[in-house]
C-alpha cells in the first residue's frame, strides 16, 4: 500500500503541472504485469486529449521514476454524471452543479457546490445557501442536466 501512496503522490504532483488533478488511483500487481487505473480531471473538461496528455505522463513516470515499464494503463474522466461520496470527491468539483438526496428523503435536490470546508458543505440551491455535514447526504452526483447553464 505505501508503494501505491508514493506512486499515487508523485503522479499526482506531476499531472497537476499539466493542470490536470487526479480523482482516482489504482495500481494492480499481478504476476509481472502492471495495471494503472486513473480518473484525470482538466478545469475547462476532460475529453480524449487531456485523458491522452495523462496517460504518456503516467507512462513516463512509472518507467522513470519507480522502475515500472510496459504496464496496462487506463485513464478515464470522471463522467458526467459522477457520483460525488468523499470530501476529496466534493472538493474537486467545487463550482459545479450537483444533485443530491439527504438521509431520510427521497426526491434529488439540485444546486451548485459552492465549497467545502472538513465535512461541511455548502450548495446555493436557487439563490439559497444550503450548509449541510456530509454525513446528511444519502447520495450525490454532479448534475448532468444541467450542462450548458
């Protein structure tokens, strides 16, 4: 697990230099083969040539860096429709529009992320500021009906 955190943190400052964050990180052994999974997210979108920018960057720095060559790369976006569950998931799309279901409800709420602060949450729900503890929330995703606005 160290190694994975070490690889994790040295890919991460990397891609951040192409202004690019990392959502997940997964490294997989198995027998002499290597499998790296990544969700890669750029400010303005994440289409097929940031995904592409953060796979050579991987690439190079698994080889360079920690002495692993060839391995099975997967870099991905974190989708449109993204299910929102740690405070690290919440702080990367801080801006963005979500919607979410508190404990206890059944209807989606909708609104904009406007931060997080440790656990709490604050959402402008249709010019009203909503401040709620993570734990209040059943689900949330990033609102995919919403793009464009």
């Amino acid at each position: 697990m160290q190694e994975q955190e070490a690889i994790s943190k040295d890919i991460e400052s990397a891609l951040a230099a192409l202004e690019l964050g990392l959502l997940e990180f997964h490294v997989s052994r198995r027998g002499n083969s290597v499998q790296v999974r990544a969700v890669v997210k750029a400010k303005g979108g994440t289409g097929t040539a940031e995904c592409g920018k953060a796979h050579r960057l991987i690439a190079q720095r698994l080889a360079e860096a920690h002495g692993i060559a060839e391995p099975f790369i997967e870099v991905s976006s974190p989708g449109i429709d993204r299910a929102l569950r740690t405070a690290h998931d919440f702080a990367a799309f801080v801006g963005e529009r979500i919607r979410f279901i508190r404990e206890g409800e059944t209807e989606w709420e909708r609104g904009r992320l406007l931060g997080i602060e440790g656990e709490i949450l604050s959402i402008d729900t249709a010019g009203e500021k909503l401040v709620l503890p993570l734990g209040d929330l059943a689900k949330a995703r990033l609102d995919s009906t919403s793009e464009g606005e």
